[in-house]
C-alpha cells in the first residue's frame, strides 16, 4: 500500500507550528534572556565608566623659511620631518614600553601642500594632551632655530669674505697675490732643479752602474763558474775512471778515490747553483731592472720635468690673466653682491617654524565612546542569551526524547 503525501497546507501549518513553539520558547525563556542581556549591557557600563578617558589635542606646524638669492626655501623637509618625529616621540617610546600619562599618537603632512605638518596627541586629560604637542612644537623649534642660526652664521661668514674681497680688490690683493705668484713660480722651479739636478742624475749614476759595472761582474762571475763547472766535470770523469781502476787493486784507495769522487760532484753541484743564480740575476737585470730604470728615466724627463714645466708656464699665464681681471674688476659687481646677500639676512627674510593658530582640544574625550560601548553590550549580550536559550533548549528535548525512548 502507498503511502499517502498529506496536502500543502499542513506544511504551511508545520511551520506556522515551528514559529509559535520559537516564540513559546522564547517566551518560556524570557527571564534567562533578560538576566543575560541585562548583565551584558551593566557590565559595558561598568566598563565605560570605569576606562580611562583619552582626550586629544591637535596642531599644525608651519615649517619655517629663509631666503638665499631670490628664492625662499624651507629650513626642513615635510617628509623628513614627519619621519624624525615619528621616530622620535611614536616608535621609539613605543618600543620602550613605558606607560605615560599623554603622548603623540599621529604626525601627518598636510596633503598637497609641502608647508604643513600636523600634529595629534593623546592624553588622560586635556591639559597632558595640549601639554604634549606643545612639547613637539618646542622641541621642532629649537631644532629649526639652531638650522636658521647657522645659516644666519654661514651668510654672516659670507658676508664677511665679500668685505675682505672689497679691501683686497682696493689695495692689498694685487700685492698678496704677486706674492703668491712668484712663490709658487718659485716652488715649481724648485722642484724642477730638484728633478734636473738629484733624481735624474741618481737615476742616470744607478743605471750606470747597472750597465756598467753590475753586469760585467755577474758576467766575470758566470764565466769563472762555468770554467770551474768544466774543471770539476773534467776531475770527476778523471777520478771515476781511476775508482774503477783502484777497485780491484787497494780497498783503501779506492775509498780514498770514492771520498775524492762525493767531495767533486758537491763542488760540481755548488758551482751549477751558483752559475744558475747568476744567470738568473743577469736575466733579471737585463729584463727588469736595466728598463724599468730606463723607463722611469723617461717618464722622469718625458713627463714630470715636462708637466712641471709646462704646468710653471701656465701659472706664469694664468697670473697674467688673473692679474689683469682683478685690476679690471667691476667694484660695484662685488657691492651688489653684498647688497643682495645682506638683505637675505633681514628680519622679514627667515621664520623660524610656528604653529598655525592655538592648539585645538575639546572639552569631552574622544575615547572610550561609552554610547557604543553600551549598545554594542547590549545587542551582544541579546544575541547570546537567545544563543544561550537555544542551546538549553535543545539539551532539555534532548534529554525528554531519550528518556521517552528509555521508557518504551
């Protein structure tokens, strides 16, 4: 027999059936849910008023100038000032992990504009937290003041040059610089002399020598040891023919002989070694040493005596040159000069930094937000008590359906 499928309309009934038991369940439920949801949202008020209130104090850095020429220039870098400062008052008290009362939780350039910077600290009030910034903005200061101080300086030192130029260009330069002209005309004669007269003569006497009388003495020696290669060659043959006569005859002349024949070939040997080193020493002094002394001789005359003298005669030039531009010199070139510079140093050519405005803080901190604080307790602290409701109740039919099938 078929089973039958029962019509539509009791599974739109099964439904309605399964929404009524939730709400029953619900309902059933009801204090559980409000105890849970009631704890939650004390306890996210408990903790809102218990945290700390963080206020925030905020500023804005106009980074200062100076003028050099015609163009104004900042004393700083945004970018590297943003690095610096967050390096020194953000990373570097954060990897030290000290628990502080205020501190800079954000250093920011002012978009699009390279001028700006922008400061934000944290603090437990609002005095700490404006007390912070104020700290940043006098520490940036002093930092740009001691920066714009040593320009001041640099121009000041400037300035006093041109003055020195001026009074050299009046009276004393053309003096002092036909002083300097011929001392250091005096100081390239000098030096040739000193080529002319000591190093290329040493060089001249070591070749000489090398030529002269080193290499005919190794080849003395190299002759007298091939002679004496030859003696011995010729005795060692003499004494093995006679060992080889002796042998038979008288055992202690024939020991004799053989002493005769170790003492030749050592001698032989020693002669060969030292007519090998003297060969060597000859090849030596005729691939090395002979023109390397040659060529240093010719890069003594080819070079250095004529750079020097061709570097003597340049000076001589050049101070002619040099002489005849300062004596035409325009005066007034040089007072404009110290007319433009003068007037970068004035007051109204250099700032230092300055902050844009006051520091800006509000009278209510902006953490912890105890609105959300509490709604978000509340609606979480909900969601589990019916997740909590849920689960007792699947435990319950759980427990009802196992003791029923017990009981059967």
């Amino acid at each position: 027999m078929q089973e039958q499928t029962p019509p539509a309309r009791y599974a739109y009934t099964d439904d309605e059936i399964d929404l009524r038991d939730l709400v029953r369940t619900i309902l059933s439920w009801k204090w559980v849910i409000i105890g849970v949801t009631l704890l939650a949202t004390v306890l996210g008020v408990a903790y809102a008023l218990v945290k700390t209130p963080v206020y925030q104090a905020r500023a804005v850095l106009e980074i200062g100038f100076y003028t050099d020429g015609n163009e104004r220039k900042l004393v700083d870098s945004a970018q590297r000032l943003n690095r610096e400062l967050e390096t020194v008052f953000i990373s570097i008290p954060r990897a030290q992990d000290i628990e502080r009362d205020a501190w800079i939780d954000s250093v920011t350039t002012v978009r699009g504009d390279n001028n700006f910077i922008e400061l934000s600290a944290l603090g437990i009030s609002r005095d700490l937290a404006r007390s912070e910034v104020a700290r940043v903005v006098d520490y940036v200061r002093t930092e740009h003041q001691e920066i714009i101080e040593a320009l001041l300086e640099n121009k000041q030192s400037e300035l006093r040059t041109l003055d020195r130029r001026i009074d050299d260009l009046q009276g004393r330069r053309l003096q002092s610089f036909d002083q300097r002209t011929e001392q250091e005309l005096d100081a390239l004669d000098r030096e040739i002399a000193h080529i002319e007269d000591r190093r290329l003569k040493a060089l001249d006497e070591r070749l000489e020598f090398a030529q002269n009388i080193d290499r005919p003495r190794i080849d003395q020696r190299i002759a007298r040891f091939r002679e004496e290669v030859a003696q011995y060659e010729r005795q060692l043959g003499h004494a093995i023919s006679n060992a080889q006569t002796t042998k038979e005859q008288d055992a202690a002349l024939s020991a004799l002989t053989l002493m005769e024949i170790r003492n030749l070939e050592e001698k032989l040997t020693d002669r060969r070694l030292r007519l090998i080193d003297e060969q060597r020493r000859l090849d030596e002094l005729q691939r090395t040493t002979i023109p390397d002394l040659q060529r240093e001789r010719e890069k003594l005359v080819d070079i250095d005596l004529r750079n020097l003298k061709e570097k003597r005669d340049m000076v001589r030039d050049e101070s002619q040159r040099e002489r005849q531009k300062i004596v035409e010199m325009d005066l007034q070139s040089l007072l404009d000069q110290r007319t433009l510079l003068a007037a970068t140093i004035a007051p109204h050519n250099y700032s230092n930094t300055r902050m844009v405005g006051d520091i800006i803080s509000r009278d209510t901190p902006v953490a912890p937000k105890k609105r959300l604080i509490v709604m978000v307790a509340f609606v979480a602290g909900f969601m589990g008590s019916l997740f909590l409701v849920f689960i007792l109740e699947f435990a319950k039919s759980f427990r009802n359906g196992k003791t029923q099938t017990d009981g059967g």
